[in-house]
C-alpha cells in the first residue's frame, strides 16, 4: 500500500514537471502580455493627462529632431553583445510616463501590441520593442527612417516571433502621444548582421523597419519588414487580443482535461474505498 502510494506521488510529480516545462513558454507570454497591457494602459493615461500645449511641445520636438536628423547612424547590430542601454539627451524625448516607455507599436497581422522603449538594451529588448538609437524617432516625416527591433523566439515573450508571417500590404501601427501613424509593409529584406545599408534614410520617404533575427533559433541573419508611411484609417486597425493566441486555448483546454481526470479518478478512488467496505 505505501509502495503504490509513493509510485502515485511519484508519478504525479512526473506529470507536474512535464506540465510545467510544457506550458512556461505560454504562460510566460500571458504574463508578459498582461504585464505589458497595465504599461500600456499607464502610458495612455500619462498621454490623456497631459494638456493640449503639452502634447503639442513634446510631439514638436520630436519632430524637430527628425528635420534635423540627416543620417542614420548604426553603431553596431543590436543583437550582438546585448549591453546595458546608456541614457542620454536622446532618452529625453517622448518620455512622457519617466520610464523609458514612447509609445507603442500593434501589428494586427500577428496579434501583438507592445510598448516601444528607448534603446536597444537587454533590458528593453527582453519584454518590448526597443528603438534603434541612432535612428528617427518614431513620429514620421519626410526623409525619416525609425528602426523597431524585437526579439524572436523567446521563452518568455512573444514579441517579434511571428513578424515573418508578414507581407507585403500588410498595416502596422505606431500609437505615439495622441496620434496613431500607419504603416503599409512595401519590401521584406534579409541580410547579414552588419549589413545596415537598408536602414539608411532615403530622401522623401516616412520609413518604420522592424527589425529581429532569422532563421527562427538559428539567428545567423536579420530578417527586415520596412513599412512606408500611408494615410490612417480607423477600421483599418484590429483588436489585438491574446484570446486569439491558439496557444493560449491549448492551455485552456488542458486544463479543463486535467481538471476532468482529477474528478474521474478521485471518483474511482471512493468506489473502490467503498467496494472494499
């Protein structure tokens, strides 16, 4: 009788493990999603709170620094030798709510809505999208290119894991203070680690690359979606929601099997108990 007890606990815990390994990647992302959604939502009420001179003071001067700005300047991929990001000038920028955070990013095409962090440190690129320092900011204009980059394949987040399920014509979209500026997908582009001359400037363009590793767990090469500015329309934009995430329903329904195994076997336990009376 103990011997089978101990091989049942055994076993239950055997089944706990591979639970455990099994669902921490999913479980993981709906945490870093709803982690990112209360972000998201504190951002919005920083923007909702600002006054009307405010926004336009801070939008300005983010606008100005493009006009400026003549040449992007990539220091190195961002990917290779993941280093603290180092605040500068630049971090002052769009940084509304003091936490790095200039707005966000929602790509209805692969289900995600992430917060857009200044730079592209380990710390940022491991729950957001981070933007290349270096590059235009994130609020348009002629002759701007702002690079996104994002991880692809984390345990923890699913961030930019399915951005090569983009197309050409697909719409991607950038939530920056009280705007929404929209972007049409026009060329997809994979090239090695240093090869930067597709995230230059190019004159008369409103250009947004997103920018994350390939092949999928290999990440010898950097897989490019560059998006070119198009006019906003507000049914073009989707709900992003993460019910929509098969994975999510896989773990529902999981659960509810589990749950169901339980009730059945707690139920042959006491008929058993009871037989033997």
């Amino acid at each position: 009788m103990k011997k089978d007890k101990l091989i049942n606990i055994f076993i239950a815990l055997m089944i706990f493990v591979g639970l455990s390994v099994m669902f921490y990647p999913v479980v993981s992302d709906m945490w870093n999603t709803y982690r990112n959604s209360l972000l998201i939502s504190s951002h919005k009420k920083d923007v909702n709170d600002l006054s009307k001179k405010q926004t336009e003071q801070i939008w300005n001067e983010a606008v100005n620094y493009n006009k400026n700005h003549k040449e992007n300047f990539i220091k190195e991929d961002v990917f290779t030798n993941l280093k603290k990001h180092t605040k500068s000038k630049y971090d002052s920028y769009l940084n509304i709510s003091k936490n790095g955070v200039m707005g966000t990013i929602v790509i209805p095409k692969i289900n995600v809505e992430i917060p857009i962090y200044h730079g592209t440190g380990e710390k940022e690129l491991q729950t957001g999208v981070g933007h290349m320092e270096g590059t235009s900011l994130p609020v348009g204009g002629t002759s701007s290119h702002c690079v996104l980059s994002a991880h692809r394949g984390l345990p923890s987040a699913k961030l930019f894991t399915d951005l090569d399920k983009m197309k050409k014509g697909d719409l991607f979209f950038l939530h920056i203070l009280d705007k929404t500026l929209a972007y049409k997908v026009e060329d997809i582009f994979t090239v090695k680690p240093n090869e930067t001359d597709k995230l230059s400037l190019i004159k008369g363009k409103d250009y947004v690359t997103l920018l994350t590793c390939t092949p999928y767990a290999v990440n010898t090469h950097r897989l490019l979606v560059r998006g070119v500015r198009t006019a906003y329309k507000q049914n073009q934009e989707q709900n992003v929601s993460i019910l929509k995430d098969y994975r999510v329903w896989i773990l529902i329904g999981t659960i509810v099997a589990l749950i169901i195994v339980n009730v059945f076997m707690v139920i042959k336990n006491k008929k058993k108990k009871r037989s033997k009376k």
